[in-house]
C-alpha cells in the first residue's frame, strides 16, 4: 500500500481531517480520467469519486488571485513550479496543522520554513505517526 492509500484509510476512518483546494481535486479528476482513458476503463473515474467522498476531503475554493501573487513573489524562488503557486497560497490562507505533499521537491523545507507551516511526504508523516516525532515537530500547532 502507497503511504498516501493509508492516509486515506485515516481519514476515512476519521482519525485525520484532510483538506485541500479545488485546483488540487481538479489536477486529481485529470490524471484520473486520463489514466482511465489510456486504459479505457471508466470505473476508475466513479472508484475515485467514491473515495474522495469516503475520505471526507473537505475541499475550499481557489484563494483569492492578490493571495496567490502575493505568493507568487514571496515563494517562486524557493518552490521553483509556478503551478504550485495557488495551491500552497490556499494552504497558507487555510492555516492547516501541515502540509502533506509527496512533491517534496516543490514543496520543500524551505518552503516550509518560509510559510511557517510543517511539510511532510506521505511517507515521512506515517514514519513520524508510528515513532511519535510528528507531535514533537508540530510542537504547539497540535
């Protein structure tokens, strides 16, 4: 199982709450229609929906375009992808505990050291659950 399926198996077991922003589910719904087109097998488009729903993925609406400029400047030189841009300017609007992005390349530590909000692969924030260092990077966010 990929560490992002068993984020998925959390949340829709309600012991986390994700939450995101809808050019992110967007991105999703393409790659998934693009891969069920390649493969020409729809019902992955429905199995995706249904999980979406079952992980109760909260899902607020694209932050404001003077936020995402804002953004823009503050952090195109240490994201390096101006597609990101919108998606970490709704994260940083939204004020989360931290970031789950298995694109640690964009969303790096110094991204996360600029914008004050903990960034963690699927990977790293399991690793961190199971050895009990994710409360102890959190600190006094949690």
């Amino acid at each position: 199982m990929h560490p992002a399926q068993a984020i998925m198996v959390l949340a829709s077991n309600k012991h986390l709450d994700l939450i995101t922003c809808a050019e992110v589910i967007e991105d999703i719904d393409d790659e998934i229609l693009d891969r069920a087109t390649k493969a020409n097998d729809y019902e992955l488009v429905d199995v995706c929906a249904k999980l979406i729903k079952q992980t109760r993925v909260k899902v607020m609406p694209d932050p404001p375009v003077e936020l995402v400029k804002a953004t823009y400047k503050k952090y195109l030189g240490v994201m390096r992808h101006q597609a990101d841009i919108p998606v970490l300017a709704s994260a940083i609007e939204i004020a989360p505990n931290l970031i789950l992005s298995d694109n640690r390349e964009h969303f790096n530590d110094l991204v996360a050291a600029r914008c004050g909000i903990h960034i963690f692969s699927s990977e790293e924030f399991l690793k961190g659950l199971v050895t009990g260092t994710i409360r102890e990077q959190l600190g006094s966010k949690r």
